[in-house]
C-alpha cells in the first residue's frame, strides 16, 4: 500500500459547495483505509462505503 501512495504522489482532495467531500475523494479514501486498518475498523469502513454509495 505504502508503494501505490509514493508512485501516485500526493494530491488535493476536492470539497462540495455543501461542505462533503466529492464523492470518488470519498471512495478513494474509504479504500485505502480499508487497506491498512484492522479488521474491525476495515467492517466499519466497508458499511460507511456502502452508505456513501447510496448517495448516487
């Protein structure tokens, strides 16, 4: 994981004008955590996902 963040380098997440990060910053970032978290927290990620794709 720590090899797929140096090869993309660093970026801006980008904001909605209602104040929620747009949508695929939001699923990138869900992802990633999912990758490096504990089983417990990566549950916890995988239903925070899945309600943040309902918003589609």
């Amino acid at each position: 994981m720590k090899e797929d963040l140096k090869q993309e380098g660093p970026r801006s997440m980008k904001w909605e004008r209602n104040g929620e990060l747009a949508q695929k910053d939001l699923s990138d970032l869900i992802a990633r955590l999912k990758n490096v978290e504990n089983e417990g927290n990566s549950s916890e990620l995988s239903r925070l996902s899945a309600k943040s794709n309902k918003k589609d």
